[in-house]
C-alpha cells in the first residue's frame, strides 16, 4: 500500500495524470484528512502545540482571584496554581476574566480550557467534567447585625431575604435548602454584598473562604454563621466535555502530587494572608 508521502509524489510526477481532474481531487483528498484532525484537537494537543493555557478568573473573589486595579494584574492562589499548571505543561498562562456564573459557558463555548473553583453538581456534570477536589469548603452566612440563626431551618422563612449571586453554588444550596426563604438572586457576589450592607436583604450565602474575606475588608457588615448541620463542598477545577481526557487526567496527577508535596495548602495560606485572613480565623469545627 502506498503511503500518503508516496501517493503525493506520484500525483506531482504526472502518473495519475498531472494537471487532471483525477490528480486535482487525489491532492484535495489528502488535505481532508488532515483538516478534520485540525477541527478535532483535543484541549491537551492544543496547549502542547500552541504553548499556551488558557483559562478565567473573578474579579472580587479574593483569595481566589483579585485584580490590580492600578495595573491589571491578577493575583490569588487559583492563580498561582495556573501558573505552576501552566509550567508544568511549558505553556504560558493566558488569563480572561468571566465570573462564577458565566465560567461554565465560557468552558462549553471553547474560550478556556480550564476553570478552577468550580464547585461541582449534578447539573454541572451534564456539561462539563470535573477534577479531583483541590479543597473542601463549607457554605456560610453573613448575617446582618442583630440576625443570628444557627441552621438553615431557621434561614428557611418567608421573612427572611437571602442575597446570592446567580447560577453560583450559594444560588444552588439556599434553593435547595432555603426554598420558603425569599432568595434575591445579583449578578455578582459583591452586587450581593452590597445589598447586605445597604439593609435590603438579611444574609447573604456565601463559602467559608469568600465569606470570611468579605469580613475582613468591613467587619461592620454583620456576622459570619455557620448554618447547622454543616453542608460543605469541595472546589475543582473544570474542563470542556470531549472525548480526550488527557488534560483532565494531567491536571488531577498534577493536583494529587502537589497536595502530597504541601503546595496546594502552602498556596491557599499564603495568599489567604494577603487579604488578612489567617487559619486561626476559621470557624471551630471547620478546615480546609
């Protein structure tokens, strides 16, 4: 059998008839091939060819993500982590911006190859796949002055307001379990945080980390509750759905291995500190 090196030089040499119909449409099926192999590249391929990964970040989801207003800069542990992600594979780190609701579209619409701080459900996994947990976080409240429940039985009344960004796990924990609760769904989690601070609503529904956060930049804004029982998730990164899974398959190696070594801790702390929290401000009873 001829090869397709073999079959080309055989076509330009005239023994298929140079310059015929014959020889054109042997050349244009050599190039199919090749295009539909293009259009098909899996999301590993194209970081290895390209030497570039790409992914998103929040603006206002310190320690996660935060931006430099002055310079543009982003900064936070996710985005440590993608940058050692990004030098393992020898690529360089290209990041967008998105937020927590939009990141899975931006996954499905092939504008990053991955995403962390996806918390992963059910319905999430019908779009896209998930990694192996980088940590687990609890689901807290800030709850406004004088307002202390203490399990979300007593979150769940037609009288209280809850604030929650839209299409975020916090949108999916208080409508499953706060559905008598009257749920004020923002754009952002600091549209949320505003609300709160302004009276409109009572609490505001947000993970253990971005709560405690918030209450270091305004302590005035209420307090921190960890609703009984605690119902926690664990933070992932997400992938496109496709059939390689050899990115997803990299990056959970990559994520074990740097939990055995003590990075992924070392850079969750480290740049909780940079926004003024610190372990000893986690509530008792609840870690990483």
């Amino acid at each position: 059998m001829l090869s397709r090196r073999s079959l080309a030089g055989l076509v330009g040499t005239g023994l298929f008839g140079a310059g015929t119909a014959a020889a054109g449409a042997a050349a244009s099926a050599l190039v199919t091939p090749a295009r539909a192999q293009d259009a098909s590249e899996s999301a590993f391929d194209r970081i290895r060819r390209t030497k570039k990964l790409r992914t998103a970040a929040v603006a206002g989801g310190a320690p996660y993500y935060q931006k430099d207003i002055a310079s543009g800069q982003w900064r936070g542990f996710y985005v440590d982590m993608a940058k050692a992600l990004a030098a393992e594979l020898e690529a360089e780190l290209e990041l967008s911006e998105t937020t927590w609701g939009n990141a899975v579209l931006d996954l499905q619409a092939n504008k990053i190859d991955l995403f962390f701080g996806l918390n992963p459900t059910p319905k999430r996994a019908l779009v896209v796949d998930f990694s192996v947990p980088v940590f687990s976080n609890a689901f807290t409240v800030i709850a406004k002055k004088g307002f202390a429940p203490k399990t979300w039985a007593e979150l769940n009344s037609p009288d209280v307001k809850l604030a929650v960004d839209v299409g975020s796990s916090h949108d999916a924990v208080v409508t499953r379990l706060c559905p008598k609760a009257q749920v004020v769904r923002f754009k952002s989690a600091d549209e949320a945080t505003l609300a709160l601070s302004t009276g409109r609503v009572d609490a505001q529904c947000l993970i253990l980390m971005l709560a405690m956060t918030v209450l270091k930049k305004n302590a005035a804004l209420g307090q921190l509750v960890v609703p009984n029982p605690v119902f926690a998730t664990t933070s992932n990164a997400g992938f496109r759905r496709e059939r390689d899974k050899t990115l997803r398959d990299f990056v959970n190696t990559w994520i074990d291995y740097n939990k055995g070594l003590g990075f992924i801790r070392q850079t969750i702390v480290s740049n909780m500190e940079l926004v003024g929290v610190t372990e000893a401000d986690m509530p008792a009873g609840v870690s990483l």
